[in-house]
C-alpha cells in the first residue's frame, strides 16, 4: 500500500474516554511531488516574486520570479543528472542562500534525495552524515565562521569511497550551466524519498529522517494553512534551511501557498526587523531565542511590522509570558508548532484563532489527516488528561532513518504508530500539553519525575535565566535530581541554598533537586534544544562539578 492510500484511508473510532484523536480528512491531501508543485505555481502565476535572497547589503538582495525559479531548477536538474542518478543522495553543507533553495528545487525535479547538514559540522561530524547517508555527492560552502568548508571537504574525501562528485556554491554558475537541458526529467511519485535530515540530537547519536515528497508538501502546506499564511504573503525565514522549520515549513509551505520565501542568510535581530519593514512579512517561523532576540532588540520600537500577522514558534518549550508579549508587542496572531523531522516537522499546531490560555498553554490540535494518541507503555491510549507518549500514524511519518532498521523498529511499532519519545497528556477537545522527554525522566526511589515542572519552577526565580534538569545516578537513590543553572546575572548568581529554599516550598521533596551545577551557556542542537546528554557526560566526566 502506498504512502498515499494509507493517508486517506477512514481512522478507526475513538474511543470517549481515551486520549485519541482520529485522522480528519475535511481537507484534501495534495497528492503532489515537489517539484510538481513548483511546475504548478510557475504556470499559475510566473510572474509573481517567489524568492528573495535577504543579504544585510541591500544592493546585493536578489529575485526570482516563480518563472524564474522554474527555468533555475531545470538548469539545476540537468546539472545533477549529468552526474548523478535519480534516487542517489547529495548532501548540501552551507547557510541560508537563495541557491541552496534552488538546488532543492532542481533535486525534487531530478528525483534526487538531498542529505542537509549543519554548516557549523566540523571534520569528523561531516565524515559521519555523508559516510552513514551514502552520499555520492556534496555541495557545499566555501568557509562557515572562519573555517574553511572546502579545506574540511577536501581533507574527508579520499575516506568515503562512494562521494564521487564536490561542488563548491562559489563555482555555482558554472555548475548550473553544465547540464543538458534536453535530458529527460524522471517521473517522481509522491511517495518517493525527497530529503534526509539527520535528527537534532538531544539524546546523542544523530540519525538520518528519511521524508517522501508527499510529507513535505503537504505538512508545510496544511501548517502554512493553519497559521493563516494567504496566497502570494512573504515568509520571512530566519531558520537554517537544513533544519525542517526552514527546508520543509518554510521553503515549501511559502511554495504550496504561491507566497515570497524570503531567506535570511543567518540570524541576525535587526536585519531579520529590516527584513520584515522592507519585505512586508506576513509570517516569521521561530524559536524562542530568535523571537527574543527580535523583541529585545533596540531596532524594533522603530521598525514598521503592520504587514506581520503571525509569528509561528516550535522547537522548543515556549514560555506563556513569550507568548502574551509577542501578541502584545506586535498586536499579532501566535501559533505555537510541535513535531519532530521524523514527522516531516510538524504534528500539532494552534490555531491563530485559539484563546490566550490555549495558545499559551498548549501545542495545538494534530493536523490532518494523522491519528495521534498518548499511549501507556503497552500502547493503548490512556485517559483523557493522563501522561503518556506521544504516537502519531499517517502519511506524516517519515519513510524511515536512513540504513538504521533497528532505530526505525524501535521508532515505528509493527501497527505504524511512530513513537516521539515526549510524554504528554490530551484533552477532550484533542489539544495536546508537553509534559518531557521519556529519556529525560528522572526516576528517584521509584518516583517519576518530570524536569519541565522543576525547570519551569525554577525559571520563575528572577535569578534564573535558564535551567536544565538532569538525573544523576546515585546508589542509593537510583537517581538524584541535578538542576544546571544558567544566571541571569553571571556577577549575581543564585546560591544553591537560595534556590533550594524556592524550590522546596513549592514542590515535593522528591523532586526538588539536591545537586547544583553553575554553567555561562549550554550545549544546544541547531533548533535551539539543550542536549542533556552532554549535560551528563559533563557531569560523569568531572567537568561538571557539583556546587559545593
């Protein structure tokens, strides 16, 4: 059966009084490729600017209409054929540019599987994502933050036997210009493989999502949708597009919605706020260091953002006061997003319309077309407003990791269900709540212990900028409660006592944590998540010291 039989197909009956939510189906599925739809929109509107490339020198900035992008892609799709096959994999390996949008672009036509990777990868990182990925190919940057990306290529190449072909962004042109247009284009399915994205990593070893073109059209579509993103917007688009918020919501829901993907080449606050004036953004994707850093800026009282109508934010917990601010501020809609790369980026979202409490408060209500469940252990929902994990099923799962079939068993049960490994609870209209990561439980003398009710505790305390809760092995306890502590004033930090005292007052003994540890930034994935498990080798290894 294919991906997109299995989408369509009625869910089953949910149950009154389980945490069950059936696949709705009032909106069709595109049943599309991507570059289907990119030939789609180029003939409905060829000249309307599809692509902005948003250096900070206006002079430089770049555009394409959609017709444009079309014949680009083409040039790219020949240039990709004349060295590689379809269903072979090329990894890209650089910022946000306009060409890295185009060479996606060229790739779906070509039915070529782009392998993304994070700019910021060092030697043996790259080595890693293109040896476990298969990469017959790599395009990439010529330097990341002063590194050199060409000398890091260079140095891995003669170790990967299958990498047959390295093209730098700055012979671009020519590249382009290399190819037959007269090849033919194969004939892609929406079911066939469109990207790999390797997973951000908070539990350690980083494994390659496997997402199909019916995925990654229509999960940006229908988030695009519910965000109210209308036809022809710009999307301002700060996010990498190696991470699904920027090469999956943003670069194809802009796509599906005939709107301006306005691609911002890195974080920057206050060219982000130019960008936003100047370009008439209707919508930002963040996360919540990116909307901090706008609304703190001292550029933004000045910036003219009318044309903003909802800033979109996932990838990790966004605080209730963000939110109302952020509403506040810009007298805009919010919608918080939450999913996962294994679920082509987005499984829940809220509506622009839902109250303050639930757009502070929840995740939103599953998309369509996918059933979702919070599951006890043996996999049957729990009750409605109990903990559990996570499980979604329909055509949003991924195909698979890539060459990892134990992590995918173990990530998809034998029903289709893809267990995200977060713990949370569902209430009886279908809105979600997080509650953790089921790795990142705390189990202390029996007793499970949720770190986001600590943590979010402990970021009430004025002296807290931010916290991670982490478990310990301890021989009696099995576990001890460890919180690691950011200052919000590194000249005035917190003691522990002082914190304890806050924290014991609040909570249980059995969750209040005994051991304090003092860090100046926390190790982080690309999308802004801290990694635990750093946090505990650090600890294991003694370069984390307990505060004395």
């Amino acid at each position: 059966m294919s991906i997109s039989d299995q989408s369509i197909s009625e869910p089953a009956v949910a149950l009154p009084a389980a945490s069950y939510w059936p696949a709705t189906t009032d909106v069709d599925l595109d049943v599309t490729t991507v570059g289907a739809l990119l030939r789609r929109v180029a003939t409905e509107v060829p000249d309307r600017i599809g692509l902005v490339d948003g250096p900070a020198d206006p002079a430089q900035r770049r555009r394409w209409t959609y017709a444009e992008m079309l014949d680009a892609a083409e040039s790219v799709a020949a240039a990709l054929l004349a060295r590689f096959r379809p269903g072979e994999r090329v990894a890209v390996w650089e910022s946000n540019r306009a060409e890295w949008v185009l060479l996606q672009m060229g790739a779906a036509l070509a039915g070529i599987v782009v392998v993304t990777i994070n700019p910021q990868y060092r030697t043996e990182e790259l080595r890693y994502a293109l040896g476990q990925s298969g990469s017959v190919g790599i395009v990439h940057g010529t330097e990341h933050r002063g590194v050199s990306m060409t000398g890091i290529v260079e140095s891995v190449r003669d170790e990967l036997p299958d990498l047959r072909e390295t093209i730098c962004f700055a012979d671009w042109d020519a590249f382009v210009a290399s190819g037959d247009r007269s090849t033919p284009l194969p004939d892609v399915s929406p079911d066939d493989p469109n990207l790999i994205i390797y997973t951000s990593g908070t539990t350690g070893f980083a494994k390659g999502a496997l997402l199909h073109n019916l995925g990654v059209v229509n999960a940006s579509r229908l988030s695009a949708e519910r965000a109210g993103f209308r036809d022809g917007d710009a999307w301002i688009n700060p996010i990498p597009l190696f991470h699904t918020g920027g090469g999956v919501l943003a670069s194809i829901g802009t796509l599906a919605r005939r709107g301006v993907h306005v691609v911002v080449p890195q974080f920057d606050p206050a060219l982000v706020l130019e960008l936003m004036e100047t370009e008439r953004g209707a919508l930002i994707l963040t996360v919540p260091t990116i909307l901090l850093g706008l609304l703190d800026h001292p550029d933004r009282p000045a910036r003219d953002v009318s044309a903003l109508r909802t800033v979109m934010c996932g990838g990790a917990k966004v605080p209730a006061d963000l939110v109302r601010r952020t509403k506040s501020t810009w007298g805009c809609d919010f919608s918080i997003l939450f999913g996962q790369a294994e679920m082509h980026g987005v499984l829940t979202q809220t509506f622009p319309t839902d109250s303050d409490d639930d757009q502070a408060e929840t995740l939103g209500r599953p998309m369509p077309h996918v059933e979702v469940k919070i599951a006890d252990p043996s996999g049957a929902p729990v009750a409605v407003g109990a903990e559990g994990e996570i499980c979604a099923r329909g055509y949003q799962n991924m195909m698979g990791y890539w060459n990892m079939s134990d992590a995918t068993g173990a990530t998809i049960d034998a029903d289709g269900w893809l267990h995200s490994g977060d713990v949370g609870t569902m209430d009886e209209r279908g809105y979600l709540r997080i509650a953790g990561r089921l790795k990142d439980l705390v189990i202390r003398g029996g007793e499970n212990i949720h770190p986001l009710e600590v943590e979010e505790l402990l970021l009430e305390h004025e002296k807290v900028a931010e916290v991670a809760i982490i478990g310990i092995p301890d021989p009696k306890w099995g576990e001890q409660v460890g919180a690691v502590v950011q200052s919000a004033d590194p000249t005035d930090p917190p003691t522990p006592d002082e914190l304890f005292t806050f924290c014991r007052s609040r909570l249980a003994p059995f969750k209040t944590p005994k051991l304090w540890y003092f860090v100046d930034t926390f190790p982080r994935t690309p999308s802004g998540k801290i990694q635990k498990f750093v946090l505990r080798d650090r600890v294991a290894s003694g370069e984390l010291r307990e505060w004395q």
